[in-house]
C-alpha cells in the first residue's frame, strides 16, 4: 500500500497540536449545566412515575403487610418460662400451696358399673328356635 502525499508526519503533527488553540466555550454551556431548573427535592414533590397499577398495589399491600408485622411484633407480650421446683408439706389429706389450703375431696363410693367383674370362666351356650328350655 502506498503512502497518501496529503497524510502528515508524527513530526509535524505534535507541531500542530503545540500551536493549536482550543476554542472558548459558549455562553449557553453554562447556563445548560448550572440551570436554575428546581432543586431535586422540588422534583421530588412535583415528579411523577409512570407505574402499572398491580406492581402499585402489590407493593402497597407488601407494605402494608410488613408494617402491621413489624408492629404486632413489637408489641407482643413476651412471655417468660421459669419453672421452679418448690417444696410443699402435706399434712392429713390436705395440700398446702404457700399460701392457701385446698382441702382433696374424699374418694367417692364405687358406682354400679365399677362393682362389675369380667367372667372368670366363660361357657357359652346356643339355644335353638326348637328348644325352650334355658
């Protein structure tokens, strides 16, 4: 491939770069970077987002949900287990618990169907329609 006359050396480029000057920015730069445009809380209360109405709701609801959580949470009765093992007298059919007596009931008679035994010896014995004698 041949050399293009119109290209310019290493040389003379680092040449022109030294003696090029660059061109002073415009007016409008600026004004386009540091606008007077509202602040971005004022954009923040004035702004919209266009949002699907389910993910809305959804998000709403997950919300919503977590806050009510974090509340039952937190105000839940917390509840602490200590169990202690305490000496009690027993003196004549009477238990004392510190400080009050409850007197135990006395054991009631055996009812009917208690005074009932299973047969020792079971011997049974078929009677036809024929036979009337038992």
């Amino acid at each position: 491939m041949e050399p293009d006359k119109n290209e310019l050396s290493d040389a003379e480029l680092d040449a022109l770069l030294q003696a090029w000057e660059a061109p002073d920015a415009p007016k409008t730069l600026r004004a386009a970077i540091f606008s007077t445009s509202p602040r971005a809380w004022q954009k923040f209360w004035s702004g919209s987002l266009r949002i699907p109405i389910p993910v809305f709701c959804g998000t709403l609801c997950a919300i919503v949900l977590l806050a009510a959580l974090a509340v039952w949470r937190w105000h839940a009765p917390r509840v602490i287990v200590q169990t202690q093992r305490v000496e009690v007298p027993v003196v004549k059919e009477r238990i004392v618990y510190q400080d009050r007596v409850v007197r135990v009931p006395a054991p009631s008679p055996p009812r009917a169907s208690e005074k009932l035994r299973p047969v020792a010896d079971l011997n049974p014995r078929i009677i036809r329609s024929g036979d009337f004698e038992n």
